[in-house]
C-alpha cells in the first residue's frame, strides 16, 4: 500500500476518533446537567481510576504503551470536567477559602463568580445567574455564621450539599517586607478571631475586612509596606505574595463548615443529613416533646442551635440536622409528627453528608 493510501486511512481514523470524542463529550455535558441538578460533585476520582484501569487493560492488549494512553485520557478527563462545570456564586475574593470549597466540592472544571456580600451570593442563585452558591455555615473555633443562617431562613433555595474544609491561616505581606515592620494587619473578623495568640505578640492594630484574600489583593493594590494580611496559602500565591509566616491558626483542628445552595436539594444517597428551622410552641416541656419525638423514632440529631426571631425580644427559632433525607419514609414520618409540637417549621434541604478530611 502506499504512503497516500495510508495516510488517508489515518485520515478517516482521526475523523473516526474526533467524532467519537465529541460524542464522548456530549454525553459528559449531559452527566454534567444531571449533577448540577441533584448537588452532586463534577469531579469523581473513583470514576476516573476506574476508566483508567479499564484503559490500560485494552491498552496492554493491542500492545500501547498505557503511560502514553493513560495521558491522552487524562486530557480528555479535563476537557470533560471543564464542559460539566458548573457555575458556583462565593462571597469574597478569588482566593478566599469559600471558593477553595467549591473547587473541592465540585472539581477544577466550575466557573466561579464572586460577590461583596452573603446576600449577593443568594440572589445570584435565586435569578438563574449562577446554578450554586456555597456559604460559610460554622468554624469549628468560632461557632456558626449568624448572617448565614438569617438568609437560609428567608431564603427559597435549598441546602443541596455540604464540605468541610481545613483552614490555615498565613500572615501575607508585599515582597520585602519583614515582620518587625508590620504595624497593620488586615482580614475578616473570623479569622483574626482564629489567630489570637499569634497577633497579640506582634502589638499591631488589627483591621477588620469582609474577606481574607480581599485583604491581600488590598495591600497589593495599595502597595502597603507597613501591613500585612492573614488568608489562605494558595491567596498570596494567586496575588504573587510574600508568605512571612503560616500555620498561626490558635488551634490546628480549625475546620469551616460550608453549605452549597441551590433551588432544589439533593435526591437521597443512602449517606444523607437533613437541616431544617423551626420554632417551638409557648408552653412547658415543648421543645422536649419534639426532641423526644426524635429519639422515639430512632433519629439521630446532629446539632441544635437557638437564633433570635429578630421579630420579637427573647424569642428563638431552632435550627437543628440530623441523620437522614426527608425522603427517606421514617424521616417522612417524624416531620409530620413533629408538626404537633411547633409554630412553624421548614426544611432548608437534605443533602449527601460531608466526607471529612483530616488536616495532613
């Protein structure tokens, strides 16, 4: 055969792959929608080694080198990661750690939109703007985010999702400066909070930021010589700057809680948890009674956490989680139950529990 004859059959087999590529792509674009839709995570690393053991296996049969074959996959992982990305709304910067959340959450392939204000995160969820949002919910240090929970309770959207993710906090600076010449430090209240014990030795006035990597994109911006910042290490690394110290978190097991928002929560994985609000009758032995109803039916609580009304001096709403999705017939069951006990109640979502990582 000769060469022409050859390469027009490597013609009509690269026509032959490409077609298959896209066909490939198209149907990830749909496993995509699916998971955007049930809160799901883009990435799925079990998955892929799967596919790659799957791979090298037919590789080593035609005779391939299944490092080269394994590589050509892991490119198209990536295109098909970008393709199912979904759009995630944070508050903060690029950098913060709320939207090191939603990359852990979701996978490398999102598109992430930031916004100034909890609040903006919601309406960009609630207008079609963006398919999630993901919000700080509770610092294993500093307790729960009251604005977060506000929201949650005049919110539609629903809590689809859940991470945890390990904080620690770096002192950030411009290149050249030295930790003697700090005078300012500048971040969020939680996480100047975090990190007490280290800033009381340095004798600096501490100023408060709405985010962590704001606050290092303000002292680049601003060209600060005097003052530092505290954020996470990959935000002086987006910034280009200056890590003078980390790991100066008072407490190592520093863990934020972040829930994921969408309009609707998510379909039961058989590994569920379910956070609702409510609020108790007027009379002895209310709350109790609900609690009790619990335990009757042999469902596990998780939290449970009293919030101003905001309506009236001294009057609570309760917002408690527990094992189980509300889909699940016994969970089903105790929330009609439950009504007997309560002025009101409303679920704010089930969704797959977090798959807790220990700090390295």
């Amino acid at each position: 055969m000769k060469i022409e004859e050859l390469r027009k059959k490597i013609d009509e087999v690269d026509t032959a792959i490409v077609r298959l590529i896209a066909e490939r792509l198209s149907l990830a674009e749909h496993i995509g929608c699916l998971k955007r839709k049930q809160g799901q995570q883009i990435e799925d690393r079990q998955r892929e080694n799967v596919i790659l053991e799957h791979i090298r296996e037919i590789a080593c049969k035609k005779g391939i080198n299944e490092t080269d074959i394994e590589g050509i996959y892991r490119k198209i992982f990536t295109t098909s990661k970008s393709i199912q990305g979904a759009i995630v709304a944070f508050q903060g910067e690029i950098g913060a750690y709320s939207e090191e959340a939603a990359a852990n959450f979701f996978g490398a392939g999102i598109q992430v939109k930031p916004f100034e204000s909890f609040e903006k995160v919601f309406k960009s969820v609630e207008r079609d703007e963006s398919q999630f949002g993901i919000i700080p919910i509770e610092n294993s240090i500093e307790g729960s985010i009251s604005k977060s929970y506000d929201l949650l309770l005049d919110s539609t959207l629903k809590v689809c999702g859940e991470i945890e993710l390990p904080v620690s906090h770096c002192l950030i600076a411009n290149r050249g400066v030295t930790l003697s010449s700090i005078k300012r430090i500048y971040s969020h209240p939680q996480a100047l909070g975090q990190s007490q014990a280290f800033i009381k030795h340095l004798n600096c006035e501490l100023i408060p930021t709405y985010d962590t990597a704001g606050s290092v994109k303000f002292i680049k911006e601003k060209k600060i010589t005097d003052g530092a910042a505290i954020a996470s290490p990959r935000a002086a690394e987006i910034y280009c700057m200056n890590i003078i110290t980390c790991g100066i978190e008072d407490n190592p097991n520093n863990f934020t809680r972040f829930f994921v928002l969408s309009k609707d929560d998510a379909p039961p994985s058989g590994h569920d948890k379910t956070s609702v609000v409510f609020a108790v009758k007027h009379k002895p032995g209310a709350l109790f009674e609900f609690l009790k109803q619990l335990a009757i039916n042999k469902i596990n609580m998780t939290k449970l956490e009293s919030r101003p009304t905001r309506q009236k001096p001294w009057d609570y709403n309760f917002y408690l989680d527990f094992d189980g999705h509300r889909l699940d017939s016994a969970v089903k069951e105790t929330l009609i139950q439950l009504e007997d006990y309560v002025i009101f109640m409303k679920v704010l979502g089930s969704y797959p529990k977090a798959r807790f990582k220990a700090r390295e």
